[in-house]
C-alpha cells in the first residue's frame, strides 16, 4: 500500500492528485501512468524531486525508475567532466 502523505503533490496542480497513487507503482500499468504525467502541468517539477530523492519506485515525471536511473548516471558523468 502506497502512504499518500509521502508524496508530493506539487500544491494539487500534478495530474496525478486526480488518481488512485497506486496507479504510479503498478509495474503492469505503466502506459496508463505515463499518459497522467503527460497531461500534468508539473511534470518537470515530478522528475525533477524523483531524480534529486533517488526515488526507485514508480512512475514520476512521466518516467520509470530505470529511465531516471540513466538519467541520473548521464546527470553525474556530465558533472565529473565539467
């Protein structure tokens, strides 16, 4: 069961607090989840707070935990080589 006073809610503007947050961590239902992050006006600010918190479940952002994952390692690489 996934605690709904753990995740943020952007002040209500995230496509996101119209749904069911079970909706985000069903591994199966993926396409669904994404089409949510799509239509919300926060996305950036979703991916953003999943990347920045190391977030390793669900969909945030619009994106899996292993498509922030290789985000963050592209992130990281660019930083040590700046």
């Amino acid at each position: 069961m996934i605690r709904i006073e753990n995740i943020p809610n952007f002040d209500g503007l995230g496509a996101c607090s119209e749904e069911d947050p079970e909706l985000f961590f069903d591994e199966y239902d993926v396409p669904a989840a994404k089409a949510v992050s799509r239509r919300s006006v926060v996305v950036d600010e979703c991916l953003k707070y999943a990347i920045e918190t190391d977030t390793r479940h669900g969909v945030w952002g619009g994106m899996t935990d292993k498509e922030r994952e290789k985000i963050g390692r592209s992130q990281f690489r660019a930083q040590r080589s700046s």
